[in-house]
C-alpha cells in the first residue's frame, strides 16, 4: 500500500510539499522496484546460460511479481496526484495521534533500505552493519559501512536524491537523519524516530 499519511498537502499549498512527497515515492518506491525486477531477469538469463533451468524459472516469476506490485504503486501515486490537483480535494492527513503505525514503519524500512542500497551500490563496501535498538521512546537504526565515503558537501546536494528521501522521511516522523563520511574511511547514516 502506498503510504503517504505523513504528507499533509491541502491544494493551496501543492507545489512544494507535494512535490517532494511524489519525488520520495518515485526514488524510494517505484525506481527502487524496478532496480530490484531488473535483477532478477539478469538473475535469470544468467541462470539459464548457465544450465540452473528452474533457478531461472524462479528469478523470472519474482521479476514478474516485483514489476506487477510496481505498477500498481505506480497508478496508485497517479491517483494521488489527480486527487491532489482537483478543487475541492484535498490528500489525506491525519494528525500525529491518528497515523497509521505501520506507515511509520514503512517510513522506517523506506530509510533503511535506502541506506542499505547506498552503501552496496556506491560505497565499494565489503562489509555493512545494520544496528537497531529502542532507547529513552526512541528507535535508533544505524547503517555503517567500510566503503569509500564521500566528501561531506555531498551528502547535502540537492542531485543525491536518496539522501534528501531519507532525511525528508525522518523529519515527517518528527526524527533526525545524520550521516558522517569521509572519503576512505566509510559511512555511518543515524536515524532515531520517536516511539509513539
């Protein structure tokens, strides 16, 4: 389900706010899926050059799968842009009492996992700790990775899209998103979330 619950946008004030919630979903949710289904059908032409006729089979079906739930999170993003747009309408925004928890954690997952993809996509890591704990009614994730790093004027660029995702998705969620990286000594990316 696509969970826009923490984007409160009232038709006055579309543009921005709107704008970058349709901005998170299409980097987080939909390029993220289709990534992920193009894996699976190289998977898949891999294993079928290589004589695993039934690990192709499975990796195309997955593909599949992925690339079908894509479209259908692809049309539901349609339908909220054309709700958004019309007179009179406005997107769905409770307040904080009445949020939905498990949008909250799919908030979460969203960040995770997009901490998790830069570092194995970017970084050149070989190695990757995921560490989350409760501390004092707050979650606490940290992704830290041993790969490049980058300068630190890099992670506030308006081009690194997953980053302004992940930190955008943090504020909404009343957290904080901090990354520390240096070039050749890593990445270390903090959330902490109120628990409620």
């Amino acid at each position: 389900m696509m969970s826009s619950a923490l984007d409160c946008v009232e038709p006055a004030g579309l543009p921005l706010a709107f704008a970058r919630a349709v901005s998170r979903d299409l980097h987080d949710r939909v390029a993220h899926a289709i990534v992920t289904g193009l894996n699976l059908l190289e998977l898949s032409e891999h294993y079928r050059r290589t004589g695993a006729p039934e690990l192709a089979q499975d990796r195309r079906e997955r593909a599949e799968q992925v690339l079908r739930q894509t479209l259908g999170v692809t049309r539901e993003l349609s339908a909220r842009l054309r709700t958004a747009c019309e007179e009179d309408e406005k997107v769905w925004c409770p307040d904080a009492e009445a949020e939905p928890p498990d949008a909250r954690c799919e908030e979460v997952f969203l960040i995770v996992r997009e901490a998790l993809d830069n570092a194995m996509t970017h970084a050149g890591a070989e190695h990757v700790t995921v560490h989350l704990s409760t501390e004092l009614g707050q979650l606490v994730a940290s992704v830290r990775d041993d790969g490049g790093g980058f300068p630190a004027e890099r992670a506030g660029s308006p081009t690194s899209l997953g980053l302004q995702s992940m930190r955008e998705r943090a504020m909404l969620l009343g957290g904080t998103f901090l990354v520390a990286s240096h070039e050749g000594a890593g990445t270390q990316v903090l959330l902490t979330v109120p628990l409620r």
